[in-house]
C-alpha cells in the first residue's frame, strides 16, 4: 500500500500575517485607538493656531521665592521722623561696565555692591539705574543718551519712528528752550534734542552725570545676589532724584506720600537718608519703598501689574506677548498672567458710553478710583496714569474681580497751576497747553519741522506722551460725577482744610535739616515753595463750587 506524503500547510495570506504580528490587546482594542488619534488629529487640524491659556488655580505656584533671610537692622527703615543713613561701595570697574552697557544698549545691569545701612553691613547687594524719563539726559564721560535711542533712530518699538540723526530740522542747537521748573542753566538736559524737560533732562530736571553717582536714580536690591534675603522684610529700595515741584530735595515727592498715606490711600512709605557712594560727598536722599512683591503681597490677595513708560492703553489683541512695552506683571507669575489687564484695556477702550457707564463697576473699583482720580488732581499731578511717564500699577483683586489703580512715582507733583479746579486737567509748569499732559496736541518750536510720517510717540490726547482711556472715559461720564466730587471733597478737608499737607510738612522740614549732607539753604527755600504752593491751592479750592458742595 503506497502512502501518499505529507501536505505541507498552505501559508497565510499577506493580510493575516501582518494581523499576527499585531499584539493580541491591540487587535482587541483597535476601534478604541482609532478613535482617539481621529481625535487627536481633529483638535490639532481646528485648533492648531488657537492660543491655550492655562489656568491655574494653586496660590503657592504663584508665590516668590521664599524668604530665607531676614534682616533686622538697628531702626525701621521707612521711620520719616529719623535721618538715615546708607553707605555703597563697589568697584570702579563694575560700575563703568554697567554705564558702558545701558550707554549701549539701554539696559540698566546691577552692579555689585556693599551697602551700610543705618549700620548693618550687608554683603553682595544689587544697585541697577532706575527710571525712564529720569535718565533720559544722563551723561557718561561726556555723551549724553536721548530719550529717543532706545527707540532705534528712525525706528522705535511698535515701528515708532525715533529721533532722526542730528535732530530734526528747525531743532535749536542743543536740544529745545528748558522747561519750568528745571535747574540752573537753562537747557541742561544737553545732547541731541535735549532739553531739561523733554528730550534730554527728565522733564524738569537738572542733569545727571555717571561721574556722580550719589545724586543718580537708584534701584537697591537685596536679593539680587542672594535670592531670599529681604531687609525689614523689602527685597528693593527705590532712590529717588528731584522733579519740578519739589526742588533738589524732592520735598514734593516725601509730602505727597505722606498726604496720601493720611488719606488713607494706597502708597509707598518713605525716609530720607544720608548717601554715600565709594567715599565721594555726602548727599541727602529720598528713599520710597519700591512697589515689589512684598509690597503687592501688603495689598491683599491679587496680583499688581507695572505700567511701563514706553506703554499704550490700547487694545493689541489677546496675545499677551503684545504687551510687553505696556505692563509688567510684578508677582504671582506663573498662577496668573495678563489676561485681566488685557480684558480690561479691550473693555475701556471698545464699550459703547452706555455700556462703559453700567459695567465700569464690574471691571473696576468706582470708589477707590474716584478717590485716586481726586487724589491726583489735589496733588497737582500731571504725570499720573494719563501722564507721559505712565506713573501708575494696577492691582488685580482676585477675590472681587475688580482693579484697583496705585499711584506711583510723586515727583513731579505741585508743578501745575496751584488754581486748577477739580475738572480741570492737569499741565506740566502751570498751564502750557500742548505739552506732556497739557491736554492739547504737541506744539513743535517755532521753525521745526518733522520728518514726513513721524509720529510723537505716545501720541493721542493729553500732549505729546499723555493720555489713558480709563481715565478719560471716567471724567467725561456724568455718570461718575458725583462719586468723583463727594471723593475730592473728603479728600480736600483731610489734605487742605484740616491742613494735613502743612503738617506734614513741618515734619519733613525738620527731619531733612538733620540729615548729613542736606543744603540747608536748598531746603529752605524748597520747602517754602512748596508751602506757598499748598495754601495757594487750598485757598482757591475753598472757592470751588464743588467743594462748596
């Protein structure tokens, strides 16, 4: 019997065998699979250009850096009643590198210092240039840096156009007339289009020179180098230079913190100090606690938002990226981020007058910022929110929703028209229209001409750099008038009629003369000045209708 041989197995086709090669789970699940990359695919493909903005909730991950030194020191730093004292010392080398790098570039780098305060030494502390407009005319080894550099010559951030080179045509040889209230000399601001004011001095103020280092804006950091440690609980100090109301001794500045703190405003404290830098002459200094995180933390629960100088309250789109010439988030980074500064300004600037007049209240805080308005306006501020410098924070209460506005920067207050009413807008030197917050368009020099195209940056209403909407809208509306004057009538009897501001002072006056390197006759005549100023405005606003109620 013949056997026929074994059939060998017929293989599988093409399709079965790849099925095999597929892991039994897989071949389980595949329509599961199938599904979810369909819809990773479709959100990427319809959502792919959308921003995702992540929302976080947790408080500690928007919290700074946590504190690990503390230091005490012999006497509170911010008592107004004591004569300071604060000694800095550095290397030469340190300090020409970092002139030589903002002279370049604008950039202001902290230098490493050894700062004496009130006696305690306190090792590798930070000191960086503070200021925008301030620093506008400062010089360093005879050049002078415009106002108009950091803006690129012919272009600027946000493609405005900056200063042409050699100035434009028509230009006076050294830059434009000084403005009132500047110091001696005349235009001192020197350089290209400088003037004391405008261009070149910082609005008023006599120039700054990198060869005097104790009469310079400066920014102290304690935590600079040494990331924790805070003195008296402040991780920055902030030095303040003199302005136009106030003189060499910024008198004007120190009264208008300590008027708002009596009106129980939000502010910042303040001291004078005796400063001295690598051993140079000793100059009487203001020093303003610096709106930082622990400040904002001394605020509440939200989150405070810097106005920059180079900023626009104006609509850019949601992409916050858009907004860094205009606001700087100064904590809880990380927890929350512009979208509410963004919101607002998109709100201000687009609700119809109805709706600006309904919903103000669900966006902002009506009363404290009629309150703020009044405050400004008693205090003869024209470098307010509205001002060419952008002097102001916003802070962001995460409990209510609503903003609240922090006034910042005082020295140039008391350097308008001591008869401006309450309705009245606020100028720089006492009523020149058409200048920065004079409240009417730039008004070039006889003669000078600008270049085809060439916008005054800033531009809008208010003068050349002036201007917000918020403010604007808030004044216009008779919606508002009322919150607004029942505030400055509170405000007028605590700061003028019950003669806070004159108190106030007498206690400057007499703490300054007792702080080593005051110029006794400065202050004299500073301080006289500005209490002539004070009963001035409180005399002619006693005839004011609205303070007559």
């Amino acid at each position: 019997m013949t056997t026929s041989p074994a059939t060998e197995p017929a293989a599988p086709p093409p399709r079965a065998r790849l099925e095999h090669r597929v892991p039994v789970r897989v071949r389980h699940y595949w329509k599961l699979l199938a599904t979810c990359v369909a819809v990773v695919v479709a959100l990427v493909v319809v959502a792919g250009k959308v921003r995702i903005a992540p929302i976080v909730t947790s408080q500690a991950a928007g919290k700074h850096d946590e504190v690990v030194e503390n230091i005490d020191g012999t006497v509170d730093l911010f008592d107004a009643t004591v004569a300071h004292t604060v000694t800095i010392t550095y290397t030469e080398a340190d300090y020409q590198r970092m002139f030589d790098e903002y002279m370049e570039t604008g950039e202001k780098e902290y230098v490493r210092v050894d700062a004496t305060v009130d006696g305690t030494l306190i090792r590798d502390v930070g000191v960086r240039l503070k200021g925008n407009s301030t620093l506008s005319g400062v010089t360093h080894e005879g050049r002078t840096r415009s106002l108009f550099e950091d803006r690129g010559g012919q272009g600027g951030p946000g493609g405005r156009p900056g200063m042409p080179e050699g100035g434009f045509p028509g230009m006076p040889e050294g830059g434009f007339p000084q403005m009132p209230g500047g110091g001696e000399g005349g235009n001192q601001g020197g350089g290209r289009g400088g003037p004391g004011g405008m261009m070149g001095g910082g609005f008023g103020r006599a120039s700054l020179d990198s060869a005097k280092p104790e009469e310079l804006p400066w920014l102290i950091s304690f935590d600079e180098f040494a990331e924790g440690r805070r003195y008296q609980g402040r991780s920055e100090v902030a030095v303040r230079v003199s302005g136009m109301g106030g003189g060499t001794t910024v008198v004007n500045e120190a009264l208008s913190l300590a008027v708002a703190a009596a009106a129980q405003q939000p502010t910042q404290r303040y001291a004078y100090t005796a400063l001295q830098v690598n051993g140079r002459p000793v100059k009487a200094r203001l020093l303003v606690e610096h709106p930082d995180e622990d400040f904002a933390d001394s605020l509440g629960n939200g989150v405070l938002y810097k106005s920059l100088a180079t900023g626009q309250f104006t609509y850019q789109g949601a992409d916050p990226t858009e907004y860094e010439d205009d606001f700087k988030q100064v904590n809880n980074k990380g927890s929350h981020d512009l979208a509410p500064v963004i919101d607002l300004v998109k709100w201000a600037n687009e609700a119809s007058d109805a709706d600006f007049d309904a919903q103000l209240a669900d966006h902002v805080d009506v009363a404290s910022f009629a309150r703020y308005l009044a405050l400004q306006n008693l205090l003869l501020n024209f470098d307010d929110m509205s001002g060419p410098g952008k002097n102001y924070y916003l802070w962001y209460d995460l409990d209510t929703k609503k903003f609240k506005v922090i006034s910042w920067d005082h020295n140039l207050t008391f350097s308008g028209s001591a008869t401006a009413g309450p309705h009245d807008t606020m100028s720089m030197g006492g009523g020149m229209g058409g200048f920065p917050g004079g409240g009417g368009d730039f008004q070039l020099p006889e003669g000078m001409e600008l270049p085809e195209g060439f916008t005054p940056p800033g531009g809008g209403r208010g003068g050349m750099m002036g201007g917000n909407k918020l403010k604007e809208r808030f004044l216009a509306s008779g919606a508002f008038k009322k919150a607004y004057e029942d505030a400055y009538r509170e405000l007028y009897q605590k700061i003028y009629a019950d003669k806070a501001a004159e108190k106030a002072l007498d206690q400057i006056a007499a703490t300054l003369n007792t702080v080593r390197g005051a110029d006794a006759a400065a202050v004299k005549t500073d301080v006289d000045k500005l209490r002539a100023t004070v009963r001035q405005r409180a005399e002619a606003l006693a005839k004011d209708t609205v303070i007559k109620g």
